[in-house]
C-alpha cells in the first residue's frame, strides 16, 4: 500500500480514527475501556487470521504497531472506535458489491440482510465478523446531546 493510498484511506475514515483516538488517549469511559479490551482480546487471538502483531510497513498505517492486516488499522485505535466493526465486515460488503453491484455499500444495515440472505440461499460470504458497534453514529450524537444538557441541569 503506498502512503497516497494509505492517506485517502485515513481521510475517507477520519471520523472513526479521531472517536478511536479520542477513546484510547484522551476521554474514554468504563464502559467504552472494557468493550475495547474485550475488542482487542479477540483482535490478538488472531482468530480470523488478519491480526498483524508486528505491525508491517504493507499492512499497517503505522508501521510497528498492531494493526488489522485487512482495514490497516491500529489496533488499539479500531477496538477503541464507538462506531467501528470488525473488518470481516468489510469483506463481506465487497463480496456483496461484487454480486449485487447495484447495492448501496454506504447503507450497512441493508448490506448485512443481502449477506444473510445470500448466506441462508448458500452463498459463501467469508467469515462472519468478530465485534460488531457498540453504537451507531446516531446513537452517539444522542448520547453526546444528552451529556450535553444534563451539564447545565445545575445550574
């Protein structure tokens, strides 16, 4: 992967590196912290084959950390991310585009009822996901609005 293809990959998931990054350095919660480490648990079990301990220059966006050898990502920053899933996702929805080139890959919760059909009808879509969101983008800005005006209750 060149470093231009490595940074229009990071700018096209900026939103999911900065909630990542925010998480892990600077204002994570419990609940967030123990869903990562339960993330990250799964990730180094190198179950799925992709977990790159080493960090290599050709599967890693920062070379000599842990990365996923399949979205290049930091490991600690992708388990750490509110609305990430596990990149075997990611897989499937190419699979998918490549069958039904018609389907919005942008829409997620379409694309994995095409993969669950296509996979009750037979089809092999590669391996199922590990970690899947703890919440959706929508549910956090809910969250965030809440936080927001509970701060100025006591007031």
């Amino acid at each position: 992967m060149t470093w231009r293809e490595k940074l229009k990959l990071a700018w096209d998931n900026r939103a999911q590196i900065a909630d990542g990054f925010w998480n892990v350095y600077i204002g994570c919660k419990p609940e967030i912290e123990a869903e990562a480490l339960r993330r990250k648990t799964i990730c180094e079990s190198n179950v799925c084959g992709f977990y790159d301990k080493d960090g290599k220059p050709e599967t890693s966006m920062i070379p000599g950390q842990p990365a996923c050898s399949i979205c290049h990502c930091n490991i600690s920053a992708k388990v750490a991310c509110t609305f990430c899933w596990c990149a075997l996702l990611d897989k499937q929805i190419l699979k998918l585009k490549e069958l039904r080139p018609e389907t919005n890959i942008q829409d997620i919760d379409s694309c994995r009822v095409q993969i669950k059909e296509l996979q009750k009808q037979g089809v092999d879509m590669g391996p199922d996901p590990l970690w899947d969101v703890m919440y959706t983008k929508e549910m956090d800005d809910t969250l965030k609005a809440q936080e927001y005006t509970e701060q100025f209750k006591n007031r």
